[in-house]
C-alpha cells in the first residue's frame, strides 16, 4: 500500500512512496544498509551487536522463514516486525505493540549546543540508555547513522540519532534525556537537528513507538509527525538447541 505524504517545512520531496516502510527493517538491509546485511536467500539480519533485528521478504512466505532459521541457527532469539503469525519450528517468547509515526510538519533546524557522538562516547551512551530505556541499542548501534548529544558540565544527559534507513527514509530513534534535566525541550531541539540532516540528504524523517507511550506519541504528533500504522513486534527464537562454539 502507498500512501501521499505532504511534507512541510523541509527539503524532502512533496509526495514520497511509503511502500519501503511497510517492511522497513528489509528495505534498509536491501538498500542503504546493504553493507550491515547478514543475508541468505529471503532473509536478512543485523549484525548481533549494531541492531537486534532481522527482516523477512515476505513474512507470509514458509520459504523466507526456514531461510532466516538456517541464517540464525537453532535456539536463536530474533525480533522482527512487521509479523503478524510464526510458522511451526518457531516460539514467540515476546513482543508487544509498535507506533509508526511519518514527518509531515517537522520544522527541523540545527541545535548549535548539540555534539556529534561516535563510537568513544558509546559507554556513556549505554548509561544514559540503560537510565532512560529509549529502545534497543548496542555497541555499535552508533555505527547506522549520525547520533547527536548534549552535554551539561561534560556529562552527556540527552541524545537523538538515527537508525534503519529504508530508501527515502530515515528513522530518527534514541530519544532520551535524563530525568534530571527533563522539561527543558532537550529531545525536541535534537529530533529538529537530527531531522535537519536526514532532509539535507532527500530524506524523509519517521519514528516507531511502543504503542502504549502515548506520552510520547503525542509530543511527536504536536512537532508534526503523523500517526501512519501500528505493528506487532515480536520476539522469536527458532527450534532446537544452540550449536555450540568449539574453542581452537
């Protein structure tokens, strides 16, 4: 399905396809993250430690699926979306609901008091994480796109950046601020920034929620994205036990 999406307030094409967004996890292993791609046949993954993530073709298709089970092995844990039925040899240990939100009025701007973050700054990156719980990231999660901070008397207490990239889009993700400096607008000026860049490349900004933050949902609908579908994700493991890894 394809929606018309009027953007506002930025560079990016007027009426963009949304298609890559219906499976955006595999429109990004397929296109601009091509080079993070652990592939065989008709699925795909991110590497363990960038993104807990794999992707399917096509989630109905059995064919996909037994490719994804000798691409993770036996006894393995993946998360994927958009997934609404597993197949036999597959255990849904997990999931919930997800938000997919499009930028349709963002004004997007720099935040001249916002820093570049980069794979040094990933230890203080996992702290604020672990305190804010903003979503999935690992070590080197950093790697997928720009990730922009703001620092109070050198400690980093919030941070926005951005993730998957289906073509034509980018998703912004890891918005947080520490409880302590909350209310002061910190997320919002670093969605804006981290907004400005992915425009100036011809990018469209978009985000996923955990459907139940509806705090969230509708701080990001009153800066001008727009409600565009909601989702299972679902956390699977595949049949049998782990293969073991032998020391040499």
């Amino acid at each position: 399905m394809t929606h018309s999406i009027e953007v506002r307030g930025g560079e990016a094409p007027a009426d963009p396809s949304t298609q890559p967004l219906d499976n955006a996890v595999w429109a990004a292993l397929n296109g601009p993250h091509a080079r993070f791609a652990e592939r065989l046949g008709r699925a795909a993954r991110y590497p363990a430690d960038v993104y807990d993530f794999a992707a399917l073709a096509d989630p109905t298709d059995p064919a996909a699926w037994a490719d994804l089970c000798e691409l993770v092995g036996p006894g393995t844990v993946v998360r994927l979306k958009p997934v609404d039925d597993v197949p036999s040899g597959w255990d849904v240990v997990g999931g919930g609901q997800g938000v997919q939100l499009v930028d349709t009025a963002l004004r997007s701007e720099p935040a001249p008091e916002a820093v570049r973050l980069g794979p040094e700054d990933v230890p203080e990156i996992l702290d604020l994480v672990a305190r804010t719980r903003p979503g999935p990231f690992l070590k080197r999660t950093v790697e997928l796109g720009t990730y922009l901070g703001i620092r109070h008397q050198g400690r980093l207490i919030a941070m926005a950046g951005e993730r998957i990239r289906p073509p034509g889009w980018t998703e912004i993700s890891a918005v947080c601020t520490h409880p302590e400096h909350r209310g002061r607008g910190l997320g919002t000026r670093l969605v804006r920034a981290v907004a400005a860049g992915i425009r100036a490349r011809g990018d469209i900004p978009f985000l996923h929620a955990a459907a139940g933050n509806t705090q969230a949902i509708r701080l990001y609908e009153s800066i001008g994205f727009t409600l565009r579908r909601r989702s299972p994700v679902l956390l699977v493991r595949s049949r049998g036990r782990p293969r073991e890894v032998r020391a040499l």
